[in-house]
C-alpha cells in the first residue's frame, strides 16, 4: 500500500474511533507503534488538525473533514459491479439500495471519466424471482433480529420437511445462495438453498447466539 494511502486510511480510522491509542492504531493496521508516530507527524506536518491525549489517545479538531473521495477507474468499475451484482442478487430493500446508490455515484462522477467507464460486466436477475428476492429478505431481517423461522423445504433428492431453524448467515455460492443455520430438530448445523424453500415463517420470538451456535462457529465446521 502506498504511504499516501495509508496516511488516508490512518485520518479515516482516527475519525471514525477517535480517541483511539496509538497502539490500538497499529494493530488496526498492521504496523508498528513507532510508524505510527512517524505518520502522525507527517500528517500534522501536512496541515491536518490531529492532537493526542495523554493517555486517551488522537483526535482531530470537531471541524475538520476529509476532502471528496477521489476513485480510479478500476476502484469504480469494481464498486459499480458490486452494485450491480447486490441489485441483481440480494433481497428487495438492498436491492434498492444499491440502485440509489449507483445513481448516486454516477451522479457526481466528472462526464470523461463516465465516458470513459466500460460498462460491459452485466449481473443478470432473471434467474432470481421476485419470490426469492422476498425470501431472501425475509431470512436476512429474521438473522438481524435473532428471530427463529419455520421452514418447509423440499431437498435436492425431492423429500419434503418442515423444520424450526436458527438463521446465522446467507451464503453466495455463484449461483445459488444458501442458508447457514442451526436445525432445532437435528440439533446441528445445517445449510438449506433459498431456492428449495417453499414456504417460510418467520417467528415472534428470539433465539440466543452462543459459544456452539454461531455463524463462526457454523463456518469453522466447513473447513473440516
């Protein structure tokens, strides 16, 4: 990483935490403790506002800001196809997100770097209805609220069954997203593809995430 760069990343981090130790700082970035005294010089020498506390830590003044985020024309493209890609694959409120969003960004960017941007990387929806977009987000919102849901899924082999799932995670596999979950009934991870669900529950109460029954704790079980 070039030192400009990490000399932004240093004021973005000290902003966002402030006040955060230098200490703390290094081990965000991976650095040593005495490099982060060296950039805190370099960036007072350049005119940034960053005072340290004794024992608290850096801050900078309440009024200063960051100037406009500058992207190069692969930062942008790359951004672009995740939004394209979160708009084509992800449930109906991301979806629309990442459409403001796009509009958003183009609508700041300078007109040659628009021209100049290759818009040839499409991310296609029609293999993700309307339905799954729904399901999707009704999974999504249960694993942000620890709601347990009821499912009935038929598998890849055609058996039917009806199950009381713990949501822990959605994950993309390329062209099918999957669930991460705890089965009550088997009382084990389980992973279950959106598109097998036929009909979903989502449940009013809550469930607990614990030592044994996480999404860490789901994903270490794939690695074995």
């Amino acid at each position: 990483m070039r030192k400009a760069d990490r000399l932004f990343q240093l004021t973005n981090l000290i902003r966002a935490k402030q006040p955060i130790t230098a200490d703390k700082i290094a081990s965000e970035l991976d650095v040593s403790v005495r490099t982060i005294y060296r950039y805190i010089d370099d960036l007072s020498a350049s005119g940034i506002p960053i005072y340290g506390i004794t024992g608290i830590g850096y801050q900078l003044d309440k009024d200063f800001e960051l100037p406009p985020l500058n992207l190069s024309e692969k930062e942008l493209e790359s951004l672009l196809l995740g939004m394209k890609m979160v708009t084509a694959w992800s449930g109906i409120e991301l979806s629309g997100a990442a459409k403001s969003l796009t509009a958003k960004i183009q609508a700041v960017l300078p007109k040659d770097m628009i021209d100049d941007y290759s818009d040839v990387v499409f991310a296609p929806d029609f293999v993700h209805n309307k339905q799954q977009k729904t399901l999707w987000e009704d999974i999504h919102h249960a694993i942000k609220k620890l709601n347990p849901i009821n499912i009935h899924y038929i598998s890849l082999d055609e058996v039917n069954s009806k199950r009381v799932l713990y949501p822990l995670g959605l994950v993309y596999w390329g062209s099918k997203w999957t669930l991460a979950a705890w089965c009550t009934k088997r009382q084990d991870f389980r992973s279950f593809r959106i598109d097998r669900i036929l009909e979903l529950d989502v449940l009013e109460c809550d469930f607990e995430l614990t030592e044994k029954v996480n999404l860490h704790a789901f994903l270490a079980t794939t690695k074995k």
